[in-house]
C-alpha cells in the first residue's frame, strides 16, 4: 500500500523528510506545505509532489498522513487542524509547545481514530536499538548510571525553544528508552550565553524509579559536536556514539566469577576487554518513517514513540528549567516509558 504523505514545514528537518520520503516504496510525496512558496517549490523540484504555501491548500487534495516540520510554537494548531482532516501524523519533538497542548493532541488523536508519532528519531539510531535490546536481556547485569552528552555549537536556524526543549528532550527520551524505567525527580542548572531568551546550556541530574541516575550534559555552546550515550553496571559499562552509530562494551573483568555483593566488598572493578559491536548502519530517519508509514497500514503503533512518550520528553524538559530557575528538585514521578 502506496500512502500519500505530504511534508508540512521546509526547513532543514522537513527537506530531509522530503528527502527520504521519496525513496520510499510504501510513501508518495504529494504536497510539501511552506509560507515561503519559493522554498516549498525548491524542495519539490528536487524530491516530488506540489508545493504549496498554506495547509488549507493541501488539504484540498486527499493525504493519507503528513509530517508536520515547523517551528515548535505552531506544532499544536498545524498537528491539529491535519487529525481533525483524517490525516495520521508524525509531529517533529517537541511534540508541542507546552504539556498541556501535548495533552490535547494526544487526547484529539484518539478521538479522530489516527496514528500520532512523535519524532524523537534518536529512538531508531542503531546502536541505540542495539543497545536497548542488550539491556532489556541484562547484559549488563544491574544498571547504575545513564549519562548523556549532546553538544555542539549554536544553530541559528532556532529561535523558539532553548536547548532544553531542543536537545535535551532527545536524551530524556532515549534514556528512559534503554533504562525502561521512568524519572522520578530531576534537578538541573542552565545557564543563557548566546541565545537571545533561553537557555543555551544544561547540566542535569536524573533519578529513575528503579534507582538508575542519569547525567545530562546538553548545551549549544561548545565548538565541536558530540552525540554520547553511556550506561554503567555491574558487568562494564556500554557507550554509543550516536555520530558514527558505534556500540561498544568495556568489560568489569571481575564481574564474571563472582556476583556483584561479594566484588564490592572484596575487589573492587578491574578493566577488562573492549568489545565493538556489530551494528548495522541505516539512516534513523529512514527507519523512524519506515516504522511510521508500517503503523498506519498495520495498525500496529507498538514501535513508533507515542504521544504519551512525547509528552513525557516535554515534561521532563520543562522540569528541567523549573529546577533550575527555583534552584530546587522537582519531583516528575509517573509510569515507565515504553521499551
């Protein structure tokens, strides 16, 4: 099954939605949806499909699903307005603008019967599937600490949100992903340098509620970009790095003969073998819509990030800034996050 997809916003995210979208068998690009009628009509001279300067026009022409790409203060009316079309939708993260607006799209989506995908697309890095799928088989043993680290210089395409809202909601996702837990409470510091109204760094503390701590270190500030994941237990310690979509293993050579209660005790940790994994590379996006397409026609939404995990992100993101604005921590409680 063929299903016609427009793309809603060509800015850098919605061209790469072009992009991908039109090598896909199960997708035709049929309408790509910007202000700037210039910049819709050059994505579709090189990917496909009719451009068009407002939604209302492309929705004139039948859409079985859209991918909206616009800045985040338009995600709740743009999303809105196609669920309420009958059309399914992926929505770029954050899922919207505040919880409450999350909430409401989440609660619209079940009401007009349409699939609502979030798109976190650090969920379909290989590694990171890789890795959940490692942990979920307790290759690790115990799980003591997540640690985060996303930073790079400042983009100037962003204007809307602050790198909490921007960054940070990639890694509160993806940590809840592989830890399979939720947050329980969170503390934060942020700092504004260069943007002109939020936030340009954060460094947060993350408690999950099956005792895990992640560390989060996200800022637009530094001059050269990094993409890390790292997950310490008691066998070693895993470490992705998004960049290169690379896994590795650092083994505790101790970890082995005897359990965890006795080495602590006794022996401490020993540095063991360094094993890279074996990860099959694909582009994230690619497979974040191939899994978005795939739920649509199947019915099946067990494998997209659901508007309940998107609306989890913000919330976590939105924590993140109270904390560090009332120099206090908040307490975000609520159940697991999907694995």
């Amino acid at each position: 099954m063929t299903l016609k997809v427009a793309v809603v916003g060509a800015g850098s995210m919605g061209k790469n939605h072009a992009r991908v979208l039109q090598t896909l068998p199960s997708a035709e690009l049929v309408a790509v949806v910007d202000p700037d009628l210039a910049t819709a009509r050059a994505v579709t001279r090189l990917h496909g499909g009719k451009a068009h300067a407002s939604l209302a026009d492309a929705l004139m022409s039948p859409l079985d699903a859209a991918i909206v790409a616009v800045p985040t203060q338009h995600h709740f009316e743009t999303t809105k307005a196609l669920l309420a079309a009958g059309v399914h939708v992926l929505v770029e993260k954050p899922i919207a603008a505040t919880v409450e607006e999350a909430n409401a799209l989440g609660a619209i989506a079940i009401r007009e019967k349409r699939v609502l995908a979030v798109g976190h697309v650090e969920r379909f890095n290989p590694a990171i599937q890789l890795l959940a799928k490692k942990l979920a088989e307790g290759a690790l043993g115990r799980v003591f600490e997540v640690r985060a680290r996303r930073v790079g210089p400042f983009p100037a395409r962003i204007r809307d949100v602050g790198v909490a809202l921007d960054l940070g909601t990639h890694d509160l996702d993806v940590m809840r992903f592989v830890v399979g837990a939720d947050v329980a409470r969170v503390y934060a510091e942020t700092k504004r340098e260069i943007h002109t109204s939020r936030e340009d760094l954060v460094s947060a503390l993350v408690r999950f509620d099956n005792d895990v701590v992640g560390v989060l270190e996200v800022n637009w500030l530094t001059p050269t970009k990094a993409r890390e994941l790292t997950v310490t237990g008691e066998r070693g310690m895993f470490h992705v790095d998004y960049l290169t979509q690379d896994l590795y293993f650092y083994e505790n050579a101790d970890a082995a003969p005897i359990g965890w209660a006795e080495m602590s005790v006794l022996r401490g940790v020993s540095e063991g073998s360094m094993t890279k994994l074996l990860v099959r590379k694909v582009e994230p996006l690619r497979t974040e819509l191939e899994t978005f397409l795939a739920a649509i026609t199947s019915g099946d939404t067990s494998a997209i990030v659901s508007p309940d995990d998107g609306t989890r992100a913000l919330e976590l993101a939105t924590a993140l800034t109270l904390a560090a604005t009332e120099v206090r921590p908040v307490l975000v409680g609520r159940k697991g996050a999907s694995r």
